[in-house]
C-alpha cells in the first residue's frame, strides 16, 4: 500500500475503535438506567453488546498497531 492508502485505513480503523468505545460506554450506561420488572434480560442484553462493542474496538485496535501507529484516545 502506499502512505496515502495506509493513512486512510488508518484513519478508518481510528473511527471505528472511536465509535466502538463511545458504543460500549451508552450500552453499559444504558443498563444502568433499566428498572422494573424484566429488567434482568434488558440489562443483561446491554452489557452483552458493550462487551461485543469492546471486542471490536480492541480488534480496531490492534489492527492500528500492527500497521506501525498509536490507536486515538478519542471517543466517537
């Protein structure tokens, strides 16, 4: 790949770990808001998918760092 090219999947990479961040940040925030009866599976649910929105930021992740940069710090 060229600089360009690289740059521009690395800038990718970047939004997507920043969005899968800000992804598991609302979900989790989200089950703590749930309340009443049912609850149990709502809450449950939501943390399932913060977990799965941190396995792809991680993969985002390392992603960038095997192309030789730093994954932002930002969160979408």
């Amino acid at each position: 790949m060229t600089d360009r090219a690289d740059k521009q999947v690395i800038d990718t990479l970047n939004r997507v770990l920043e969005m899968e961040l800000a992804g598991a940040i609302h979900y989790t925030h989200y089950s703590f808001m749930v309340y009443g009866y049912g609850r149990i599976p709502i809450v449950k649910w939501l943390e399932e998918q913060a977990t799965e929105s941190m396995d792809h930021a991680r993969a985002a992740g390392e992603m960038i760092t095997q192309l030789g940069a730093h994954p932002s710090l930002a969160i979408g």
